[in-house]
C-alpha cells in the first residue's frame, strides 16, 4: 500500500510542477462534470426509462466515466487545492490530506466501481447496469460525503 501511496504523490508532485493549483482544481472539476453527464445518459435509459435504451450509447457513456476515472485524476489533488486555500473555487476539504489512506481506497473503490459498469454495460444486461451504476453512484457518495465542503 505505501508503494501505490508513493506513486500517487509523486504524479501529484508532477502534475502540481506542471498545473497551477486553479487549474488543477478546474480541470479534475471537468472530468467529474464529464462523468455526472454521462451518468446522466446511463440514468435517462437505464433507471428512469425517459430515453429509449441504446445499448451502444449505454456502453459508450461508461466506457467514458471508466476511461476518466482511470486516467489518474489523482495527480489533480495537492494540499492547495483546498478550501482553505481557495475558498469557494473548489469544494475539496482539508481534511482529504489528513485522511489519504481513505481517500485513496474511495478512489481505488471508484475506479473498480467504474471498470465495472464498463463491464456490465457491454453485456447489455440491464439488471447488472443499474446495480453497478448504483455502486458508481455509491462511490461518488462516499467521497462527497467524507470529503466535499457545502456551499
């Protein structure tokens, strides 16, 4: 576990040479806008029933949410990136950095949850999308829960 912890710091240490903390925070915020969307078309077929289901349009919106949850988003946290630093820019609280081994297993919980809609979703077997895209939706909870600030 310290290995992957390492190796996330240091992407972080990388990304953060190369980002300015604004533009880290901007630009994991687009990722997760990207992925709400695409969860937002897997829920119109899947659970809603408002939208005819598509199984290639079903499959190619988790394809996107598995592809950005495995594309190191991690890299886009560092301690600056916070509410105490930035206020009303982010949502992220302090205390993520005071909790990383949690943060972490949310994240890696995520990313299994995502590979596994992913999965799912090419089979067509409506039954197991909705129960994975309840796990996705779960994950996403968890980290808002523990650590996105209210506004």
């Amino acid at each position: 576990m310290m290995g992957a912890m390492a190796a996330t710091l240091l992407a972080s240490t990388a990304a953060q040479a190369q980002m300015k903390p604004e533009e880290m925070v901007e630009t994991r915020q687009a990722g997760y806008q990207f992925m709400a969307w695409n969860m937002g078309k897997i829920k119109a077929q899947v659970i809603d029933g408002k939208e005819a289901y598509d199984q290639a349009k079903v499959a190619a919106a988790a394809n996107t949410i598995a592809a950005i949850a495995n594309s190191g988003m991690g890299a886009l946290y560092s301690p600056e990136t916070t509410t105490e630093q930035l206020s009303n820019k982010t949502r992220l609280k302090p205390e993520f950095f005071q909790n990383l081994e949690k943060a972490g297993q949310i994240g890696r919980d995520f990313t299994a949850a995502a590979n596994q809609l992913a999965s799912v979703a090419a089979s067509g077997d409506q039954a197991a999308i909705k129960k994975a895209f309840g796990d996705v939706g779960g994950s996403c909870k968890s980290c808002h829960d523990n650590f996105r600030a209210e506004r």
